[in-house]
C-alpha cells in the first residue's frame, strides 16, 4: 500500500498505522488503529466484537472517541493499588524502554 497523506501533516504508511511528528516537540507519534491487524478489518469482525458492547465503550476501546461521563469510570476493572506506580519506575541496563504517552485531550491528563 503506498503511503497516503491523511491529513494535517498525518501519513498512513499502512492500513490502520497513522503517523505523524509532533510540530511542539519533534516526537514522532503512531497511533495503531485496530484494523492494522488484518483479522480485524472484516466488517463480520466488527460486528461481533461489538455484540454485547455498549457503544461508549466501543469507541473509546477501539474508536478515537473519547467521550466520559462525569461520575463514570473509562475502565470499570481500575484499580489504583494495582494500576497507578508511585515513584520512580527503575529500568535495568541494557534494557529497551518503550514508552507509550496519552495525553486525551490536554496535558492535564497526561498517562504513560
């Protein structure tokens, strides 16, 4: 597939890839849809896992909508004790760190 400018300086190298450089700080970002597994582009495919979903949740699991409600968690299985670390996360030598960064929709929300 040749590479497609999207839009906004976004390219799409790739079936459900689309990349970008951040015009703030330089980062190159990749948002990975979920039709960038073939298996998953089927609309048979879509239609099933959305059976039994709520379409909030749909969207924001596989969509890029984002939409909360005020009093309602995104992942009901959260749990801070488990989820959250406090203080520094170590990272032995010779390991590679990969970091992945969700902003939503303003730093203030920043998670990684």
């Amino acid at each position: 597939m040749e590479e497609l400018v999207v839009k906004d300086n976004k390219f799409r190298p790739l079936e459900g890839i689309t990349e970008w450089v951040n015009k703030f700080n330089g980062f190159t970002c990749i948002d990975l849809a979920y039709t960038a597994d073939p298996e998953k582009r089927s609309d048979e495919w879509r239609i099933n896992s959305q059976a039994g979903m709520p379409k909030a949740e749909w969207d924001r699991e596989y969509g890029n909508s984002w939409i909360v409600y005020d009093g309602k968690p995104i992942y009901q299985d959260y749990k801070e004790i488990i989820h959250l670390v406090k203080g520094n996360i170590q990272a032995s030598r010779k390991q590679r760190l990969i970091s992945g960064y969700d902003a939503g929709p303003n730093d203030v929300y920043l998670a990684w």
